[in-house]
C-alpha cells in the first residue's frame, strides 16, 4: 500500500517521529511540498494521501484511480472538494483538538505582550533608555493587568471553551457571544454587547460565508477604545483594513493577528505594512508547537490505522470504504 504525503514541510522541520508511517505502508513517500503542476503524477498511484494545504480538487481525485483514503493533517477541510470524494467512495478523515494547548498559550502570550506593552519596553531598553533613567524603572507605558478585565470569546467550539477557562483562571470575566442573528442561548450574550462591552475580544469561529467579515467596520466601532483584538482563527474573519484604520484612529487599543486573509502573505497587506506599534502579526504558528505538530501526526497515523482495520475514525466524507 502505497502512502503520499503531500506537503510535509507544513508539519515537520526534522523535529518529528515519522517511523510509524513505515511499519503502516509498505511505500510512502513526504515530499517538502507540492505544487498545482506536480499534484497529479505524485498522487497517481497512491492509495492513502496525507494534506496539510494542498488542495485536492475534483479533477485531482479522478485522476488518482487507486485512492482510497485521504488524511488532512489539520482540522479544517477546505482544500478536499467533499463531494467528489464522495462519488469516488473515498474515505476523508481530519484532525481535530491536537493544538488546544498550543493556540491557547499564543493567545495569552500575544495578549500580554499588548496588554503590559513588553515591545515597546524591550526596545527601550535595547535603546538605552534604561539606562539613563533617573529611576529604578522605566514607566513610559501603562501596564494592564488581565484580572478584572473581561474577556469576550466569538466561536465556543474545543479551543474557544480552553481559551475562557484560561482567561478564568487570570481572573477574567468571560463573555461567550451569542451567534450572529440567532437566538440568544443560556449562558450567551449578544454580540453587539460582547464587541462593546469586552476588554478583549478572542476569535475562534471558523471562515464561512456567516463569518466572513464579520469583524469589519462596523464591529470595530462598537468596540471600547482600550479594547485588545486576538484573532488565531482564520483571517476572513477580520476586515483588514477596517482593523488597520481602526487601530491608527485610536478606535481600538491593540490587536493580535496569527492569520492573514492570504498566506503567504500578498504583497500590499495592509497589516504587514502599518508599522503600528499596537499591532502584533505572527505567522500562522499559534497551533504550531513541538508536542501540538507530534499529536497531529500521531493522530494520522491513528486515522490510517484505524481505517486499515476497517474502523475508520474522524471520517467527514459520506460513504467511508475499508482497506482491501
């Protein structure tokens, strides 16, 4: 049974135990990454492919006549089109809750940097200002404790669940937003009342078509003038240049962004070219640490296990097949 994966270099830099792949598949073959043009040839004869980010259309799954299972090495399952894969009899499996503690530490590090302003204090003292300071400390910037702040979370799925036990435990008042437009729930509030009421606001909502935008020009304006803006989620979510007018207007206190609308990055991004010092932009890495990028290959190789003893796991497409 032959095994390809498509885009390895997305999950591992040589860091990662891999030997199960060999005792499960008698072939398989990582490749760093894959493009458009090489997607065709390296798939033709596998029976299992592995995808992180490479986009398995319809035309690609037809031209594979011995597929039969796909793992994406992650949770969200936009680059697979479902519904061929399903016409092919196709077994689809994902990952999910592998990188709770991971995203949750990142946004509490990128809210602190911001809420006790740990940049700008680096820099000055890499500038000297330390140094010539008439005191013992420098008190140039105001620092925010996150106790007593509230704390306003927009999607409750397994990491916006984590992440409010978390700011709970720094002794933040936790805000879930009701969805947009639906009936209010126990234990939910508005979203309006959310976005105007909370110090922070921590997204965690997948990308669709309800969410796209759904913090854009208007959202920002209700927001407090103080308030700190995380986003780990998708980048769709958060106009971009309604947040960077935002933030230079003083509408908002500060934002954190790990995701971009365009990854790579496009040239002009209007975030990457603010140069605002209330702005941090990491590279898609909240989700990315040692022991989060090991369960999520443990967990493939799980899903290749269990799909090989005729008990597939974690399955999104409709008509799961067993391995012959």
């Amino acid at each position: 049974m032959h095994g390809v994966f498509l885009d390895i270099d997305t999950v591992d830099r040589g860091d990662l135990d891999l030997a199960p792949f060999d005792s499960l598949l008698t072939r398989w073959t990582a490749h760093r990454n894959t493009g458009p043009d090489e997607l065709t040839q390296r798939i033709h004869d596998a029976d299992v492919v592995i995808s992180n980010k490479v986009m398995l259309d319809s035309t690609a799954l037809q031209s594979a006549a011995k597929l039969k299972l796909v793992c994406i090495a992650a949770t969200g399952t936009n680059n697979i089109d479902l519904d061929a894969a399903r016409v092919r009899h196709i077994t689809v499996c994902n990952v999910t809750a592998y990188a709770t503690t991971s995203v949750v530490e990142h946004v509490f590090s990128q809210l602190l940097i911001l809420a006790r302003h740990l940049d700008q204090y680096r820099e000055a003292v890499a500038g000297g200002r330390w140094q010539q300071s008439s005191g013992f400390c420098l008190l140039d910037y105001p620092i925010r404790e996150l106790a007593g702040l509230s704390l306003g979370i927009i999607g409750h799925g397994e990491l916006g669940q984590a992440v409010a036990a978390m700011g709970r435990a720094f002794g933040m008042d936790v805000l879930v937003a009701e969805r947009k437009g639906k009936p209010l729930r126990p234990g939910r509030t508005p979203l309006d009342t959310v976005l105007a009421t909370a110090n922070v606001i921590s997204l965690h909502c997948p990308l669709n078509a309800e969410t796209r935008h759904l913090i854009g020009t208007r959202e920002l304006e209700l927001m407090r003038d103080d308030a700190i803006l995380v986003n780990t989620a998708r980048g769709g979510i958060v106009d971009e240049t309604a947040l960077v007018d935002a933030l230079r207007a003083g509408r908002i206190g500060g934002a954190a962004v790990d995701v971009l609308t365009t990854e790579p990055p496009a040239a002009g991004n209007p975030l990457l070219e603010s140069g605002l010092p209330n702005l941090l932009v990491t590279p898609h890495i909240a989700w990315a640490g040692i022991r989060s990028r090991q369960r999520l290959i443990n967990a493939v190789i799980e899903n290749i296990r269990a799909w090989q003893a005729g008990k597939p796991r974690n399955v999104i497409s409709s008509q799961p097949v067993v391995a012959s």
